[in-house]
C-alpha cells in the first residue's frame, strides 16, 4: 500500500473536536386514514392507508390454541398446505395468480395463532382476496401434497433442530412453562409423520374461523373501500363457533438456570427470563424504557458492558416477549464457552445495578427519544405498520396507541422507570437456560452458582 | 415506480452525492458508501475490511468510544454497517429532525477516526464471536457465500474468505487500520445519499458545513478483478459438522454485472424462472414432483443481484435428502437448464417474474434503509442510482430468448461444485484457526 500516515495523526485535525449538533424541530406523522371494524362473521377488519407505494401488505391471525397431543403436528401440517390447492386451484394455479399480481402469500402457526400473511400490487388486491378466501373456506389439502409437505416438514424440523438457538429456545420453554401448550411450538418429527389429510381437514373446518380472528391491511387502498371489497370477497366464510384462544399462562418464577449440554459447541447460549407486563398496563411505558437502558438497545447498559467493553459476545439484548395475556423479559446473548460463566456474571451485575443505580434522567432521555423515534420509522413502511398493528390487535388495541404511545412515552418519570427497575429486574426474578458444551462450562458455572447442572 | 426526484453533487473534495427527497413520512436516511469491499483486501489479512467496519464505529476526533451509538439512538434513530465484495456501507435512519446530526456522524469518521490498539483488539473479539454465530457453530454457516467462490476463483480478491481467518484477524494491526483508511476511506472515493423528509437547499447547506472541509486525498485507481472462467467441472466437499441434510451449490460466472447489464438482467431472470415460487421450474420438479429435495434456491450475486463489480457469480443451492445420490439432483438441475436452452420460457413464465420483481423493488423503496442503501451503492457500482428506478421496466423487457441463452451459457464444463456433507457425531472441531 501507499505510504500513509500513522493513526494518531489521522484521529487529528488543525480545527480539533468539534461540537455535536443539537436536533431539530421534529414534524409529527401524518394521520392515516382508517377503518376498524368487526363483519357479521365475526372478523375485525383494519384497513389503514399508506400509499407510499402502489403496494399493499395483508396480515391474517387466527386464534389457533388446541389441547389435543396431536395439535401442534396437525397444525404444522395446516399451516404448510393450506395454500397448496383449493376446489377452484391447484397449487400451481396458486401461485401463477399470485405472482402475476407481484404477489405472496405465506401461513405459518405458532401455538397461540396461525397467521396468514401476505402482500401484492396494489392493482392485485382483489386476486389477493379471492386467493385468500379461496385458501379460508375450500383449501382441498390434497393427498399428495399432504404426503410431500409431511415428510419435508420431518426433515426441516431436524434442519431446526440442529440449529443452537432452536435448543436454546425449547429448553428455555420447557424450563419456564413444563408441559403448557404454550410449550409446544414445534411438533415432534413422529407426530407429523403420523397427520392424515383427512385429519388436517376436520381441525380447518373446526378451527379456522373468523370469529376472535383480525384481518389487517395496509396500503395504497381506499380503507371504506377496502372494507366492502373484503366483505364481498369472505361472505362464504362463516361459522358461529369462536376461534380457540390459549389458556392464561403460569407467570415466570425466579430460580437456578438449568445447564443444558451440547457436547463439543464452541458457543454457548445464554437466556434468562422473567415475568413482566404488556401494553395494556399502566407500568408498561416505565418498564419498556427501563428495559431499553437495560439491554433493549445498542446503548445499554449490558451491550456496553459485555459487547463494547469486554468482547464476550457479538449481539446481547433485553427485550419484551408478548404472551397470550401479558409479557416476559428475555435477555440473550452467545458467548464463547471460555467466557460463558463470564458473561452471566455480568449478566447478574446488570441486572442488580439496575435496581441499586437506576437509570439517570440523561439515561432515561435518551431510551425515551430512541423509543419515540422507533416507533416512527418502524411503522414509516407498509409491512412495519401491519406488524406493528398485528401486535396490537392481539391484545385489543388499535392504531390510536401508535397514535397516543409518544405522548405516554413522554409522560414517563426517571423515578417511575427507576420503580420499574425494581420491579422487573431484580436478579432473583429470573430463571433460565445456558446451552453450551457441558463439560467445559460445568465447573466455572458451579463455582459461580445459581445454575444446575444436570 | 414512485420515483422519488433525485439531486446529485460533487463536492470540491470528491464526495458524491444523491439526494432523494420524499416527505411522505418524518424520516430520513443517511448512508456512505466507501469503494472498498472484501474483495480488495491485502492478502494475509483476510476480514480486514469488515474488521474496519467496526472500527468506524469506535470514536473519532470529536467523539468517543461509544458516542456514536449513543448519539443516533437518542436522536431516536437505527444505524449500521456492512461489509460487500466491492464496497462498504455505513448508515441511519432518523426522525427527521436528526438530519443534521446524522450528516455530522458521518463526516466526523471520515474526517478523523480514532484508531487505537485497545479498539482494534476489543473489535477482534466482537468479529470472532461474529464469526462463530454466522459461521462456526451453526448449520450451513457460510454456505455457499464463503465457500463456493473458494472453488469457482482462483486469485486471492475472487476466492478468499471474507469474514477471515482467525489466525489474520488476530495479526491486523493499528498500522494496518491506518494504511487501509487513507488509501480507500478518501472522500472521493465515497458517495454519501440522503433519502427521506428534508428540502434539497437546507441539505447541500448542511452537507457542505460538515463535509466540506474533510480533506481531499485521491482516490485508489480502480482495480481489476477480473480472472478466467474455470476451463473443467470444479468440486470440493465441505465436511459440516452441524449440517443435517446434505447439500450443494453450483456457482457459474455470469456477465459483467456493470457493463454488460443487459445480459445480466436475463439471469436475474433465468434465477426467477428456475426457483421463485412453487411454480419455478426446479421447485416444481425437486420440492413437489420428484420430493428430492427440501429446499432450493438461484440466485444472481451471492448476496442478491447490483452488489459487485465483475467477475460476479451465478449460484443453484439445494438442499436434499441423505437417501439421494447428490449427482441425481444435479442431474434435474442440467436437465431443466437445457430444457430452457432448448426452449425459451413461455411469456406468461416471465410475466410472474418481472411482477414479482417490480412488487419486490416498490417494497424496497418503501423502506428507507433499503432505499437510501440503493440508491448508494447504484452510484457508487454504475454511476446512476436513478437506475433503481428504471429496473422495474429493464427487467420487463427481458425476452424468452434471452433467459433461454443465459441458461444455455451455465455449462457443466465451466463451473464449481461445493457439496456440503453433514459430519456431525459429537466431535466437533472448531475450525478457522485459533479456539
């Protein structure tokens, strides 16, 4: 290379440092023209327009709970051939619709809901919906596409089986909620191997229902339109039952982590969890900024330290995991095995210096002004605001709380976060898991305490 | 397309740039784009641009270890970096009123980063750890980006790994940093684009406060990558050990994506045409027909098309069964490539593909980061990020003809085969060098 000058000099000028630059005066979003409402069939429809581009965003969410051993290998089955052919279609014909209208559709279930989702032209809605309600009221689950899907679906499960964070979270799952159907989010590769098309039939026709379901879509669309269109388009789909919800879940309790082996990985997983609120509560605004100074962003307290400072790990994060009727902490990071027992010490200190040195009021400013600017640019694109309004939904809101969150944000105390500090983050609330190699992690870990080992 | 008006400058130091107005939201996007990428990296110090990338990131002059983080997300924003075959990208998406705080982060680092040996052995850690997460202690890590291009090339910009080896990682040195930096971090050698809620006066103002006085320096000459095409069938088996499946990618060379983009555009295509949806030829013949295979995907660009210069790569990957032979798949691939080449693809074929093509880049559009990012490197790559808008009807306009000949230049005798074999039984070995 040429020649070049030395570091120090290029971490130089003659003018020296210079000031940051205050912000500017900030211009609120526009309002979006919407419609919320529920059909005689039971579905809530939320049309929102964002016409950026000629697009629109489609999101469908089915309550989807069973208790039957077999749900959750049926429901995988469900999920991964409902669009593969109707009375009117074949899967191909499927596809061939969609992609002339730059469109997809996608179904995927999980043990709360399945959940359809899609986007296309804007141009194309009107084949969207046809495809969808096609999909909702006459998918054929062929035989051969069972069987095919069936045995691909054994062997993506190995595929995410063999994945550390997959381990990681099943363990996590087992240890915080035993045998809950909460659990059980994917099905055991016999269970699947075992699902007759015929059984997939019966639990669509008891199951997937309009009633306790919402339809959101996001885009250029007119939303008083949009709503007619979608009523026209789903008339046939209609049942008096109700769509099945999950039980109310145990909350979380604090306790030892449990050490879960992974002989010969060169990385562990470490997940700690706790029990926490959701967005209908009124702590929840003090607790989502106090777990952003916690580890929730770059700028934490815990990326700082374990990141920045010691280099244990390449992404650590805090975050707020919904649940059927509330919320948990999630803290996790992946370390190497040498620094594992390292790193949850860290992990600890964190978590009680958050109660005993809480978040200053330049902390707070700060978390509260990423949070307020995070909620603009992530519902500032058509698939963001539709996520972001599915989340909502689930818990009965609606888009006035993206509307009214900055103002609550605002409202926040660096006292009230402070108590929330000490309400969610005590170090003995939480429990967890470490995944790693056993035999390397054991005795720093049990030196340390607080983990069991076998 | 909702094309947003562009703006560009040249700035007396070199700097270009793309201004994209666009006040449907309150947000901008703020990105540099450095002509560098993995590919023009010295040897023996493999990763180094993407070990450089997080440098960037580590305090300057004006700020410190940090700060920079700190000073986005309070001003409510996101940022990143990433590191490609040929260029280098560094970015925030902001509320708006963060523009001129977002315009001073970026002139601050190319102004005067601050290069330390603490930093630099801190960041070492950050990328191993990095490199164990994508790549070391998780199934198909690297597969194929890292390792196909290892068979396909043979010079060292072409063929070596990226990410890097631990043993070079662990050699770099501060020297190294500063070297790197004044040879391709000038100002003339970087496009800086500002997408979203601002007025185009109020930019250049702003733009010209904080980046005008970055000292100019020359840009690197632009180098030359270009190798020959492999002369035989290439194979090499990759042992994964926590692979379950067997699997494999097939690389081709393709035409130069920059000056022979015509041509290019018809293998964009001919990846649609093979492998988007479940009516492509190849997910309709390995996933449902035949059930050979799980997955399978094509693809132009080991990271999506417009992201290198020449030479760039063509890639099939499946993902099969272990109780089917890997050249039985092979042989469904080479039969549906010379289906095509015998006979062009129908226009309803191509109809799907340019649809879903347009519908994909209105979505990217939408999203700022994406926008600002391609707008950036369009510049930086073809001297045009207007071109973003005109892809949707470039891509339109690719005939059956075209497709049909890009599949017929994907020959048996000119291209590589890296075959993944799952070797996991509980003895794993960490590979990369140091543990």
């Amino acid at each position: 290379m040429s020649p070049h000058r030395m570091a120090q000099e290029i971490g130089r000028t003659p003018a020296g440092p210079r000031e940051v630059p205050p912000l500017g005066e900030q211009r609120p979003a526009a309002d979006l023209g919407c419609v919320d409402t529920v059909l005689e069939s039971g579905l809530r429809v939320l049309a929102v327009r964002q016409a950026a581009v000629p697009m629109v965003e489609l999101r469908l969410r089915i309550p989807f709970a069973g208790d039957d051993a077999l749900h959750t290998a049926r429901a995988e089955v469900l999920a991964n051939t409902v669009l593969t052919g109707t009375a009117r279609r074949d899967r191909f014909e499927v596809d061939t619709e969609l992609a002339l209208i730059g469109g997809e559709l996608d179904a995927r279930v999980d043990p709360e809901r399945l959940r359809i989702s899609g986007s296309s032209l804007s141009s194309g809605l009107s084949t969207l919906l046809d495809v969808l309600a096609d999909a909702l009221t006459s998918a054929a689950y062929p035989e051969g596409e069972v069987g095919r899907e069936r045995d691909r679906l054994v062997e993506r499960i190995a595929m995410a089986r063999s994945q550390p964070s997959v381990i990681a979270r099943e363990a996590l799952q087992r240890h915080r909620y035993g045998e809950h159907p909460f659990t059980r989010e994917i099905p055991q590769p016999d269970d699947v191997a075992g699902v007759a098309a015929e059984q997939v039939r019966t639990l669509h026709a008891a199951a997937v229902l309009p009633r306790g379901s919402v339809l959101i879509l996001v885009g250029d669309l007119d939303p008083e339109g949009v709503v007619a269109d979608v009523r026209r388009a789903l008339g046939d789909w209609s049942s008096d039952a109700a769509a099945t919800g999950l039980p109310e879940l145990p909350d979380v309790v604090g306790g030892d982590l449990k050490l879960v082996p992974r002989p010969g990985a060169v990385q562990s997983q470490l997940r700690l969890s706790a029990q926490a609120v959701g967005r209908t509560d009124p702590r929840y605004p003090a607790l989502q900024l106090a777990n952003l100074a916690f580890g929730g962003y770059f700028s934490s307290r815990l990326v700082e330290n374990i990141r920045e400072d010691k280099g244990y790990t390449y992404h650590a994060r805090s975050a707020l995991e919904f649940t059927p009727h509330g919320a948990t902490l999630l803290i996790d990071a992946d370390t190497a095995s040498e620094v594992t027992a390292a790193a949850l010490l860290e992990m600890r200190y964190e978590l009680g210096r958050l109660c005993l040195v809480r978040p200053s009021a330049s902390e707070v400013d700060a978390v509260r002004q990423y949070a307020i600017g995070a909620l603009l640019t992530s519902s500032a694109n058509q698939p963001g605001l539709a996520t972001q309004l599915d989340a909502l939904t689930s818990v009965g809101l609606g888009p006035e709380w993206l509307r009214e969150h900055p103002e609550r944000l605002a409202e926040v105390t660096t006292e009230q976060v402070g108590q929330a500090a000490m309400e969610f983050f005590a170090p003995t609330r939480f429990t967890g898991v470490v995944v790693g190699d056993a035999d390397r992690l054991a005795p720093e870990l049990g030196a340390l305490g607080g983990v069991s080992l076998r | 397309m909702a094309a947003s008006e562009l703006h560009k400058l040249t700035l007396d130091n070199g700097l270009r740039v793309v201004l994209a107005p666009d006040s449907t939201a309150p947000v901008v996007g703020v990105s540099v784009h450095y002509d560098v990428g993995f590919r023009s990296e010295p040897e023996g110090r493999t990763g180094f641009a993407h070990l450089f990338e997080h440098l960037m990131f580590q305090g300057s002059e004006s700020l410190e270890k940090l700060a920079h983080f700190r000073y986005v997300q309070s001003s409510g924003g996101m940022f990143n970096g990433s590191t490609h075959p040929d260029y280098t990208d560094y970015f925030e998406v902001l509320p708006s009123a963060a523009l001129e705080r977002a315009l001073f982060l970026e002139a601050d680092r190319m102004r005067a980063p601050k290069l330390t040996e603490e930093n630099l052995t801190n960041q070492i850690d950050v990328v191993k750890e990095e490199i164990r997460l994508n790549v070391l202690n998780r199934p198909y890590g690297g597969f194929p980006w890292i390792y196909l291009p290892q068979v396909l090339y043979q010079t060292f910009p072409n063929a070596h790994n990226g990410y890097g080896d631990f043993t070079d990682l662990e050699q770099a040195t501060v020297d190294d940093c500063a070297a790197f930096f004044d040879t391709f971090y000038a100002p003339a050698n970087a496009v800086l684009t500002v997408a979203g809620d601002f007025t185009v006066d109020r930019a250049r103002e702003l733009i010209e406060k904080h980046f005008g006085d970055v000292t100019a320096r020359g840009a690197p000459p632009s180098r030359d990558f270009s190798e020959p095409a492999p002369q035989s069938e290439l194979r090499h088996i990759h042992p994964d050990p926590h692979a379950p499946l067997p699997a494999f990618a097939v690389g081709y060379r393709m035409p130069d994506p920059v000056g022979e983009l015509d041509s290019y555009l018809g293998y964009l295509v001919l990846a649609g045409v093979l492998a988007e949806g479940d009516g492509s030829r190849l997910q309709q013949r390995l996933l449902h027909r035949d059930a050979l295979a799980t997955d399978v995907s094509a693809g132009a660009g080991l990271f999506g098309p417009f992201e290198a210069r020449d030479p760039d790569t063509f890639s099939i990957t499946v993902v099969h069964a272990p109780n089917v032979p890997g050249d039985d798949v092979l042989g469904v691939v080479d039969a549906e490539l010379a289906a095509l080449a015998e006979t062009p693809p129908g226009e309803e074929e191509l109809a799907k593909v340019t649809a879903r093509w347009a519908a994909s880049l209105h979505g990217e559009h939408d999203r700022l980061m994406s926008r600002t990012l391609g707008l950036g490197s369009l510049e930086l790559l073809y001297g045009d990020a207007g071109l973003i808008y005109e892809l949707p009807g470039k891509i339109s306009a690719i005939t059956p003809a075209q497709v049909s000949a890009a599949a017929k230049s994907l020959r048996p005798d000119s291209r590589a085969i890296l075959v993944v074999e799952p070797a996991g039984n509980g003895d794993d070995i960490e590979q990369g060098g140091a543990a």
